[in-house]
C-alpha cells in the first residue's frame, strides 16, 4: 500500500485507546449508520470512492458495495494497521496515510467521497470541505455526516433554558476535557454546515436523519431488530424536522 506523510495531527493514534473496539458495543449505531449509506447511494455505481477518515475501514466495506475500487484515507497509523486487517479480505480496498485537510489525490479524480464521524472533530471544516470539493469529479457525489447540534432532545433543553441554539459549532466537552487538550467534539448547526456546503461547491440532494433511538434506556428496553426496524422507516421522515443526533448529507458537486 502507497503511504504518504502525514502533514497534521493524529487523534486516533493514542495506544490507550482501540477505536475497533469502540465499536463493538455500538451495533446500532453502526447499523443506523449502514441502512443510511445504502440508502443514499441505492441504484448507484461509481469509479473510485474515497473513505475520508474512515478510521479501520469499517465503512469502507459498504462503499465498496456501490465503487470499483475505494481508498480508505486516514491520518492515524494505528487505524491504518488496524485496517490493514480488517480489510484484508476485500482486495477492492486500499488504505493510504493522509489527512482530510490535505488529500493526496489528483483535482477531480474521485467519483465518490464519504467523511462519516469527521466533522465532529472539526469546528471549522472550511479546508477539508473544499479538499472534496477539489477531487470530486463534476456530477461526483459526497456522502457526509454531521453531528446535528439540532437534535430534538438538544432543542427541548435549549427552550426549556429560554437559550437559543448557537448557529457556530458547539465545543460539548466539559471545561475540564478541553483545558486537557487533545481533539475537539462539535456538533454543528444545520443551517449553518448547510451554508458552508454551498460556499464549497456542494450541494445537497438529499438527508437522512440517522441514529434516532441512541439513547441508552431505548437500547436496553428494545430488542436490536426491533430498533432497526424502526430506524430504517423513521430516517428519511424524521430528516424533515432533524431529529436525530447525526443527519447525513448526498452532496453533489455542480458540472
């Protein structure tokens, strides 16, 4: 596999912490997270797809069932050795260090992008939106997650404090983890991530509103099918009053 030098930080690199791991309890987000990928890209086919921070590839796999080839790109070494595992049964799939500010692909080369659990770790996405919109080939599609600061249990906290929601992107963690350092966790506004799309070129075709049960009391009451059940008919309804905390985004960059 091609690697290239890593121009920024890695936040996944902490050997405390497998990001696998993380998501071994986390069936129905993940899950939550499938269904609305293929939904998105349903009766699609595309070139060459790109897994932007894509982590061990574990959304790469999906991409592949609508893309000839997809490379997944991350800026931690230890994810890339996790992947490097992980995908060792899809030969379709490769891994290549990089950053999402600083992609090393070809202007207008890619046919597809997915950045799934990225944006929450950037308060200001401005360089690596414009970063898709650059590899993106006219028509090409983006597949982007947002962490959806709208959300309908965060709206009824805002009103019952009489606080407006913020339009910039919210830092949620406690004072003490950001004095501490390390990698920022934002949720943004829609409206305003919805602006950023189209100053970078992108346009939206559709939203999903995704992972809409994830709350700990619903995921041991309810039986995990029975959840699924109800995330795959509540997604695109639920999307028109951006209840759940993640909205996925089909962008598409103008011919």
């Amino acid at each position: 596999m091609k690697a290239n030098v890593n121009p920024g930080p890695a936040f996944y690199d902490d050997t405390g912490f497998n990001y696998q791991d993380y998501w071994t309890s986390r069936n129905y987000e993940h899950e939550a997270e499938v269904i609305a990928i293929r939904r998105l890209l349903d009766g699609r086919r595309f070139g060459r797809a790109v897994d932007v921070g894509g982590g061990y590839g574990r959304l790469s796999v999906v991409l592949s069932e609508f893309a000839d080839s997809v490379t997944l790109a991350d800026s931690s070494s230890q994810q890339l050795e996790l992947a490097g595992r992980f995908l060792a049964g899809h030969p379709r799939i490769d891994w290549r260090l990089m950053d999402a500010a600083h992609l090393d692909f070809a202007d207008e080369s890619v046919d597809l992008v997915a950045m799934v659990r990225v944006l929450h770790h950037l308060p200001d996405p401005t360089a690596e939106l414009a970063e898709i919109h650059r590899i993106l080939r006219p028509g090409g599609s983006a597949v982007v997650e947002v962490a959806n600061m709208a959300h309908a249990l965060n709206r009824i906290r805002h009103v019952a404090r009489r606080e407006p929601l913020p339009l910039t992107a919210l830092d949620i963690r406690s004072e003490e983890a950001r004095k501490r350092g390390g990698i920022p966790f934002v949720n943004h506004h829609p409206v305003t991530i919805g602006s950023q799309f189209v100053e970078a070129g992108l346009h939206t075709e559709h939203v999903l509103s995704v992972s809409n049960l994830r709350h700990r009391l619903l995921k041991k009451a309810l039986p995990a099918r029975a959840m699924l059940a109800a995330e795959r008919a509540a997604q695109a309804r639920l999307a028109r009053i951006q209840f759940g905390p993640s909205l996925f985004f089909l962008l598409r960059k103008s011919v």
